[in-house]
C-alpha cells in the first residue's frame, strides 16, 4: 500500500490535523502553487499523475438529494422541524445520503460533476428570527436547542456511525448570523451584540460541530461588525478550532470570497481577499476566487504553509470518501437502485404526516370520507409547493386534490384565486383537455410516447418525461383546448424552472387560438402572454424543446379574480365542508428572487399576513355558510387573522414533500392523529416585529417577545388529549455546573392513540444586573422535548436530564454561566399556558462559569 493510500485508514483527529500532516503528504508536497489553489476551489480539476480525479464540492441535501434526478423528497427543513423527532431526522439524512452514493455509485469511477459529489451542503441551522426572511424555510425554526438538537440528528444520519468513513459530509451552514434580507446579501454588516451572539446565533453550530461531528461548515456572504464572515480570524480560528476543537473543513457560501473585495470593500481585489480568508481558517471557496491565491503567496500576502493545511484538510476529506489517491469506501457497496425505494418512499409519507400542526379545531375535524367537500385554494395542485426549493425530483408527486379526490366520495374543485395580485398558478385541470406527445430528440421528430396530461406542471431536473426518453435530449407538444371560466383578460406564462450557471436555456412556445402568444427563445426570461378571452373553450398548444439542464416546464396564469371566486363559491355551495388551500409558495419566498408585488420583495416578505387575494376566497368561501377548514401550506409563519376568527379547523402543512397531499388527506379524514407543533411564533401582524434588518433579539422570537401571538411556538393539537400528573424530582437543590433529572407521567385520555410532544421549558431567576433598555429579555428557553406516541388509557414516563448549558445564562458581555438561585420548569404539551401541563421549582447554588 502507498503512503497516499495508508492515510486513508489513519484515524480522523490525523487526518484533520491542521499543521504537520502536510508536511509528509507526497500529495501536497509533489504539487504547484497553482494546482494547489485549484484544488482548493468547489470545481477541482483532475491531477492524472496522483490519482487524482475532477470534483465538485457542491450537492445539496437539505430535505432529500437534490439537483440530481429522482430522490426521495421530505418535507421542507421547516416541516421536518415540525416534527419535533430527532430520531426520524436521523433517518431521513441517512436516506439522503444512501442515495447519494447510489447516484455516485452509478456513475463509472472518476470523474464527479455538480450535484454528484458527496460533499453536501446542509442542514441550514440558521436562527429563523424572523418570519419575512424567505429563505427561513429551510431552517429548523427560531429556536437553538431545538435547531441543534434537530441539526445534530440530521447530521448524524447524513455522516452515518464511523466518522473515518463518512456516508458523506455534512456541512451545516451558513456561519453564522445569517438570516435576511436577501436583497444585499452579498454585502451586508450585522450588528449583533455580544448577548445575541452566544445566546442566539452560535449555539446550534456549536452543537452541530462539538456533538454532531460535522465534518464541513460553511461560512456566511455577511459580515460581522464589519469584517466578512469568511475573513474572521476570531470566528473561523478562535472560536471554532481553539474553542470548540473544530479540525474539518471551512467552505464558503458561493462567491463569498469574492465579495470580500467586491461588495464587503474589505480588501482592494481577490488575491488579497483570498489571502484574508484562507489565513482566517476559510479552506476552500465555492467560485473561482481562489485562483488568486497564488498571485497572493507571489505578492507576499500569504505563506504557502497556509495553503498547504488547507489542502491538507480538503485531500483528507476526499480519501475518507473514497473515490481519490486509490482510495476505496465500505458505502460502495450501496446499489445504485437504493433511491426512491418503497421504504423510502414510506418515510417520505411518515415524515409529512408527522410534520402535519393543527392550530385551530372547533370539532369540525375530522371529516368523514363520505362527506361531500369542495377543494379550493390556489395550493391545492401544485408541484412546487410540495418540493419547496434545493430539492430532487419526486417520480410520483401527491398533490392534495389527487389525495382528496381518492380519499372523499364526491369533490367539486375550483382554484380560486392566485397566491396574490400579479403572482401566476398553474393552469387548473378544470380548464385543461390535453393531448401530449414526447418525442425521442429535441427536434419533434419520429413517433412519440402519447399520453393525457391533466395539467403542465413538471419537474424533469435530469429525469425522462416518459419511459424510452433520453433526458438530455427530449421535446414535447401538448394541444387541446383551455376553458375560461369568464369572458375577461389573462395573462398566460411559460415558467421554464432554469438551471444555474447553463450555457442555454429550452426554449417554449404558447399558441392560444392557433395564434404563436408566448415565444420563449431559451434567453432566460421568463415570457408572459396577456391574452383576452371569451368565456368557454379556446384551441391550445405548447411545446417545449430539451436539450441543456433546465428543469421541466409550468404552464401558468393569472385569471380574473372575480370569474375565479365565483367558480369557488359555486363548488362550496354542492359541498358539506369546505377545504380551502392557502398561504406562500416558492414562487413568492425564497433564495434571491426577482419578484416584487405586494408584500413581497426579492425572495422575502415586507408584509407577513395571507395576501389579500387569499382572504378575498376565504370571505367568500365562508359566505357560503359551509364549514371552513383552512390548510396553510408555507414556508413561513403568515399572519392568518381573519381565519382564526371565523375558520372551523386551521391545519398548517407546510412544503410538505412528495407525499404531503396523501399526508393532509390523512389527517383530514383522522387516518393521521396530527402531533406537530409550531418550531416557530405565528405574530398577529407585522408591526409586532422590530424592522427586518435589524438582527437585535430584543422582541424576537418566543424567548423574548412579550406580547401576543396568534400562535405560539410549540403550539399543536390532536384528535385526543393529554394529562400531565405531578413530575418526580430526583433532587430539588444542586450546585452549578451538575445536572437536573426529572420526570413526568404523561396520560392519554382520548378515545384514539396520538403523539404528544412534550416540552420542557425554563424560567431562570431574575438576573443580578437589570438589563440595559434594548438588551432582550428572557422570558423562557426550551431545555428538552420529546415526541412520545400514547395509546388511549395508557400513561407513558418521559424523562428529562437538563445539562449546565441548559441552565445557563448568558450576560451583555456574552458570558455564559449557571447562576444561583430558584428556577421554575414546566412541563407539558407548549409553553405555559398553553395546553395541559405541569410546573416545578428547583434551586441551584453557586456560580458555574462555562465555555463559549
């Protein structure tokens, strides 16, 4: 065996080694300058003469495999969160990353393009501190113990149980402090105090990198105080490798190494930016900015000492991988057919209907299969709102009209309304009749697989559209005919889901009346068709040619809103009970976005209620006097007023995954006992909130808000209920820095086994020092929770132990510490006040001073 090879059976803490290691590797040593900075690049070339094969860091995995074809995909971060269930987060980030190496081991050896790599880019264990941020979706809510503790378990399934042969690498992201507005980004100074620096915005990387393990962290487009994340010698060095003990790597977010000269103005180009962050203890970048790095050692800016740990870290992450230098991995053995698998798919199904929150219910659910229901809501078919953003493609989407339509003896559908003024949904089925054919090249030529499409709405991300069809090279035709509910204006879109960094776009064309209304040419814009229709059936075709790395096609529009809440108001008054589908999509919130309509702005929100033209549908719907059940499908907490005063039932879905219309169905029909709770406030209105920008926690989040929401964190409700009796203490008095045991009985005394979440909240005592005007104030933490299934007449015991860190807290200079004096923890299915639950009082004495 080689020394190169030998390295890959050396144990981890070597392998990550920051200093001596590089000075025996033949790898590192045999090298130039130049080879060295672009290996230390997201996109690293091929070195023949070590071995060495052409590799892209970048794949996705934040709630499935994504960008890579068919994968299983679960529900959004946000819903996975709802959840409340470190175990089944476990085993959702081992189905990720199984079936990433049954991609990669599909693939001959060598060579790995974007998305085929086993460097994943997740979770994103950013604080969701506030609702607007459109990205906040792909967080674990606004908590840092539930974020961390959900962190560490997702990490753990994606890593898997030997960590010198990682399944793959995780990388919780993005460090730190990152949390909106997306417009700016690129450039944008935080202002956070000490106090929120270690009380709100690193603990769950802590958690992540000291007891999830992480092999990999990503650094942040923002800087701090003025210096760039991924330049900060006190955060990247000090903090995660002298205190914490971090040895993997350091990545950056894409293109952070460049803003540090071109947007932060921190360092005049890039080799002296490059410089800034690869001393700071930044290994490699995501862009081509460390190109520079050898005009940066020749320009004395850096040693190449410096380069040479990097690459040390980053050569040892590719041999523990297998696939590099010779190296092989016990995970070669996982079969490339091990994606999308019957188990796989069934935890996509568990996962959704876990995720599933009832907010509100005033006995109206569950409702009987053999009720008759009208389905209305601009969410209620639609792909999109199921996959959410940074997914794969689901081969067999369930959308919640194919699930209600299976599960209920008679449903009159009508979609309503848009997502909100100027804001396209996909053309219905109740006013398509097509005929599609796919054709075996990008050309229309030959004899095609013909088929009915019920609408056009797909996700073909390096998938066939039909069996027999090449997925690079593919195009199809739809004809038939389009009914207008109403004489009126529309407007028709072609939504080409683009790839990032292509060449060339598919182009598409829209005839309406044979008449060519739409003409994408593949330049990337996405092409509107304003078109004045008669009410009834209008001649239709659409075509779309393949041949590059766009991701399927959307037939969209925007309707008359009058003719749409008629046909609304009409399918409510054949039903017994109304389900109206609402909320966001990832078409108004979501990463960087070019849309600006009201209420939204770039990706984020500058307004947190349901859009006005949502409400307008409820306040028909309602009208009608028919039982109003709301499912809110989001991304976000939204501001849902006028339904909590007059809706039935509140369900809150989330981007419930591939499986989420079957998982609604359930627990509409009480197949599913719905046991998720909120992991994040639902405010009543926007002004609740301090300005968007400002990243203070003082009236932030359920810790340090003081007035009322609408909805708590932790708040959900069941088809049963709960008891809580008196809990049992191990010991009432312990001195700082020893643990606190306690446990409680938990009853179920319903007629129907549920899950109950139970949660553990802590009141610390009155600080010392009063606390200035704009510090936040505490006003409790979360130290433990437990999702717990009960039978009905059976008491479960569920135990917390709470650590010091647990009971710490933390002062304006961000120390943190265990103080004296008399704690009070409760104990139930929310916070205090919130459903059945239990308190107690302990006391702790003295003083325990902890790590940062």
């Amino acid at each position: 065996m080689t020394a190169v090879g030998r390295l890959a059976l050396a144990p981890i803490g070597l392998l990550l080694a920051s200093s001596a290691l590089a000075q025996t590797d033949p790898a590192v040593r045999s090298m130039t300058l130049d080879e060295k900075a672009a290996q230390l690049q997201s996109v690293a070339p091929a070195i023949p003469r070590l071995n060495l094969p052409a590799y892209d860091y970048w794949n996705e995995g934040l709630h499935g495999l994504a960008r890579n074809g068919v994968a299983t995909v679960f529900p959004q971060a946000i819903g996975l969160a709802a959840t409340w269930d470190e175990a089944l987060l476990r085993r959702v980030g081992d189905v990720v990353s199984t079936e990433a190496r049954a991609k990669s081991n599909a693939l001959p050896a060598g060579d790995r393009e974007r998305y085929q790599g086993l460097t994943i880019w997740s979770p994103n264990i950013n604080i969701f501190r506030d609702p607007r941020w459109g990205r906040g979706q792909e967080t674990y809510g606004e908590d840092p113990y539930l974020t961390g503790r959900l962190g560490v378990a997702f990490i753990g399934g994606l890593q898997g149980p030997d960590l010198a042969h990682p399944k793959v690498i995780a990388t919780p992201k993005h460090l730190a402090a990152h949390s909106g507005p997306e417009a700016g980004r690129d450039g944008f100074d935080v202002d956070i105090s000490p106090h929120d620096r270690e009380a709100t915005y690193l603990p769950a990387f802590r958690m992540a990198l000291t007891e999830g393990r992480a092999l990999s962290t990503m650094c942040a487009y923002n800087s701090i105080h003025g210096v760039p994340v991924c330049a900060s010698e006190p955060l990247l060095t000090q903090t995660l490798r002298n205190q914490w003990g971090f040895k993997g790597l350091i990545v950056s977010d894409c293109d952070a190494v460049g803003n540090i000269a071109n947007y932060h103005n921190y360092r005049p180009d890039s080799a002296s930016g490059s410089a800034a962050a690869i001393a700071a203890g930044m290994d490699f970048n995501c862009g081509k900015t460390y190109a520079a790095l050898g005009d940066a050692v020749r320009r004395g800016l850096v040693p190449e000492t410096t380069i040479d740990t990097s690459l040390t870290r980053t050569f040892a992450v590719r041999r523990m991988l297998g696939g590099a230098f010779g190296a092989t991995s016990p995970w070669d053995r996982i079969k490339p057919t091990e994606f999308d698998t019957p188990a796989h798919r069934a935890l996509a199904l568990e996962a959704a209907r876990k995720a599933m929150v009832l907010v509100q219910n005033n006995g109206v659910l569950p409702l009987k299969p053999s009720a008759k229901i009208a389905v209305i809501g601009p969410n209620a078919d639609s792909v999109d709102v199921l996959e959410a953003n940074y997914h794969g493609t689901a081969a067999a989407p369930v959308t919640p009209l194919a699930a209600l339509r299976t599960a209920f003896g008679g449903v009159h559908y009508a979609q309503g309304s848009s997502i909100a003024e100027g804001v396209p949904v996909p053309v219905p089925d109740t006013a398509l009749s097509l005929r599609a054919e796919y054709f075996r090249g990008s050309d229309f030529t030959g004899t095609p697989v013909v088929r009915a499409d019920r609408l056009i709405d797909f996700d073909w991300d390096r998938t066939a559209p039909a069996p027999g069809i090449d997925p690079a090279a593919f195009s199809v035709r739809w004809t038939g005919t389009v009914t207008a509910p109403a004489a009126g204006d529309y407007v028709f879109r072609l939504d080409v889901p683009r790839c990032f960094d292509c060449k060339g776009h598919d182009p598409a064309r829209l005839w309406i009346d044979d008449k060519l209304v739409a003409d994408d040419d593949g330049s990337g814009k996405a092409v509107e068709a304003p078109v004045t229709l008669t009410a009834g059936a209008h001649s239709i075709r659409v075509e779309l040619a393949h041949s590059g790395e766009d991701q399927g096609l959307r037939l969209t529009w925007t309707a008359p809103a009058e003719a749409q809440i008629a046909e609304a108001t009409a399918a409510a008054k054949e039903a017994d009970a109304i389900v109206a589908f609402v909320g966001l999509s990832p078409a108004v919130e979501g990463e960087a976005l070019q849309i600006e309509v009201a209420g939204f702005s770039g990706g984020d929100r500058t307004d947190i209620g349901l859009p006005a033209a949502q409400v307008k549908l409820l306040e028909a719907a309602k009208a009608t006097g028919k039982p109003l059940v709301v499912v809110l499908m989001t991304g976000s907490a939204v501001a849902l007023t006028w339904a909590k005063a007059h809706a039935d039932a509140i369900l809150v879905g989330w981007y419930p995954g591939q499986a989420g219309g079957q998982a609604i169905a359930d627990t509409l029909t009480g197949a599913n006992n719905p046991g998720g709770r909120l992991p994040l406030t639902f405010y009543a209105k926007t002004r609740d909130l301090p300005a968007f920008i400002d990243y203070n926690m003082r009236e932030r989040t359920y810790r340090y808000f003081t007035g009322t929401p609408l909805w708590g964190f932790g708040h959900g409700l069941s088809y049963t209920q709960f008891a809580y009796a008196a809990p049992k203490l191990l010991r009432s008095t312990i001195a700082a820095g020893e643990s606190f045991t306690v446990e409680v009985p938990v009853k179920n005394t319903g007629k129907v086994g549920g899950d109950e979440v139970v949660q553990a909240y802590l009141v610390p005592p009155e600080p010392a020092v009063k606390p200035r005007f704009n510090d936040p104030v505490l006003q409790r933490q979360l130290v433990g929770f437990r999702r717990q299934t009960v039978k009905p007449g059976q008491t479960a015991r569920v135990a917390f132990t709470i650590d010091p860190r647990g009971m710490s807290s933390v002062d304006a200079a961000g120390n943190r510490r265990v103080v004296p004096g008399e704690y009070r923890l409760h104990i139930g299915g929310g916070q205090p006040g919130d459903g059945p639950g239990v308190d107690t009082v302990f006391t702790v004495t003295g003083t325990k001073d902890l790590p940062k």
